[in-house]
C-alpha cells in the first residue's frame, strides 16, 4: 500500500466515479483502476463493487475510508503547518547589535519587518561587535549586526552597507558655513572622538598625523558624540547613517575631505540554520541603511 493508492481509492470514495477521480487527480481513469485493484491486494479485502455502470462502496471500504479521512485531515493541518512558517518563521526572533545599529537603524528596520510579522516578538539585545559575535557563536542570538570582524572562528559575515564619514559640527558653529571640511579646518577645534585604539578611532586619525585638534571629549558610541556635537561641546567625524538617524536640529553634517569607510555586517553562525525570520530582518535593516543614505529630501 502507498499514498498513491489511498490518494486514488478517497478521490474515488469522494466522486463515486472511477473517471471522475482520474480527472480529479490528473491521471487517466486505468490508472486509477490499477491503483485501486492494487490497494484491495494489499489490504485483502474488496472495496468496490460494480451495480450497472455504478461502483458502490463495500462496507469494508466505508469503515477504512473514515481512518483515510483522519489521516488526510492531518496531512491538510500539516500543510497549514508549513504555511505558517513560511509567512510567520519558528515564532520568535533574537537580535544581537552594537549600539549605533540598535538605535538608528533597527527602530526603523524593525518597523519594516512588523509590517509582514505583525505577531512576532523581537528579543534584542544592544553591547559591541565581540559581544555581538559571541552572542551569534553560542547561539544566543539568531542574527547580529555589528561594525567589525572578530576572530571568533565559525562566524559568517556579510557586508550589509558602508558609508563615508562625515563630518559633524554644530549649526551654529562658523564651520556649519562650509561646504566641505579638510583635516586643516579642524586646527585648534574641540574633537570628540572615538575611543583610543578602536578601529574607527584609528581610521580616523590617520588623516591627522600633526594632530592639532583638542581631543577634548572620548566616548564609544557615535549617538552620544551626535547629542554632544548637537549641544555645541565640539565637532565630530562620524559614520553619517546616525546623525541622519538621530534628526538631531542643533547639527550639521558636511562632507569631509578624507577617506573614512564605515562599515556594517550581518553576522550568522555556521553551526546554527538561519531561519527565515532572520533573513527578512536582514533584509529589513538593508533597506533601511539604503534610504539613511539618500539625501534627507529624498527620504
């Protein structure tokens, strides 16, 4: 007995019609005659009889068609089962990111992502790019976002977006004017940086190699330079996606001069499956560093 027998006898039970059921199952009606004729050999006993140009159902064949029926009502709610999953993934997501990520770009990625799983919960969980990767390694978390590789082995990572620092000063401040900002403009000025040897710091620096800035203020994250540059404490060179993010009034962005690239990845496990409700978050954050890089008119 196989699901091609059963699948034949129940179309039949349901048409009372051997050609019927052959229509209904894309088939040619001997082949459900054999189908049929194979199923009685299996099972031992007779499940049709013919009574003119009528087949009529044995009672031995009511009583099994009753067990077929259960057993294809499962097969329907397995099917619901999967569709399920298609549209809703396994029912939960947890996301690892650093902090520029988690609060300029996942309010907006995670907006996008409820427009399709509106029933989702998000579980996110906001350190640097090393916790990041740890959460990602031990699965903790079932996609990350982060700034930087680490040598943490069994991880992959895939560029999601880089940007060209910024510069960013107060509106108010006589460098707001200019169109462009070399390393020169920064002489004598309050910087707020980075902190000392973080890789960003040091792409940075590199452009100031007779540093006549005053490193006045350090901090790790690029939001809280924003906030400071914003209530005029100096000026910054940051990655543009979070002073477009923050929408902050009292600052001003302007091209620099120099080659700064900041970059983000997605990271996954190669020990984990990334499920489909990962992919779509990842999917969601692209989109959303792609507009934070168009012009503000344009957003």
């Amino acid at each position: 007995m196989n699901f091609k027998q059963v699948e034949a006898f129940r179309a039949v039970m349901m048409t009372r019609s051997m050609t019927t059921a052959a229509g209904l199952l894309h088939t040619s009606q001997p082949n459900v005659s054999r189908w049929i004729a194979l199923l009685e050999k299996a099972l031992g006993f007779v499940l049709f009889q013919r009574v003119g140009t009528r087949i009529i159902p044995t009672p031995e064949a009511e009583a099994f068609y009753a067990d077929v029926e259960r057993a294809f009502i499962g097969l329907e709610s397995l099917n619901d089962s999967a569709s399920s999953i298609r549209r809703r993934g396994t029912g939960l997501l947890r996301v690892g990111a650093v902090g520029s990520i988690t609060q300029c770009v996942l309010p907006d990625a995670i907006r996008l992502f409820r427009h399709k799983h509106s029933d989702i919960p998000v579980v996110v969980n906001t350190g640097g790019s090393d916790a990041v990767a740890k959460w990602l390694a031990t699965g903790v978390c079932d996609i990350g976002f982060c700034s930087l590789h680490t040598d943490l082995p069994g991880l992959r990572y895939e560029r999601i977006d880089t940007t060209h620092g910024a510069a960013i000063v107060p509106r108010a401040h006589p460098l707001a004017a200019k169109a462009m900002l070399t390393p020169a403009d920064f002489r004598d000025q309050d910087f707020i940086s980075l902190p000392a040897g973080s890789f960003n710091r040091a792409a940075i620096d590199r452009h100031f190699p007779d540093d006549a800035r005053v490193l006045s203020i350090e901090t790790p994250y690029a939001t809280t330079i924003c906030s400071m540059v914003g209530k005029g404490l100096g000026v910054s060179i940051v990655n543009p996606v979070v002073p477009r993010a923050l929408g902050i009034a009292e600052l001003c962005e302007i091209p620099f001069s120099e080659k700064v690239e900041f970059h983000s990845y997605a990271v996954t496990s190669e020990h984990y499956p990334v499920n489909t409700l990962a992919r779509r978050m990842a999917d969601c954050v692209r989109e959303t560093f792609a507009a934070l890089q168009r012009p503000a008119a344009a957003r």
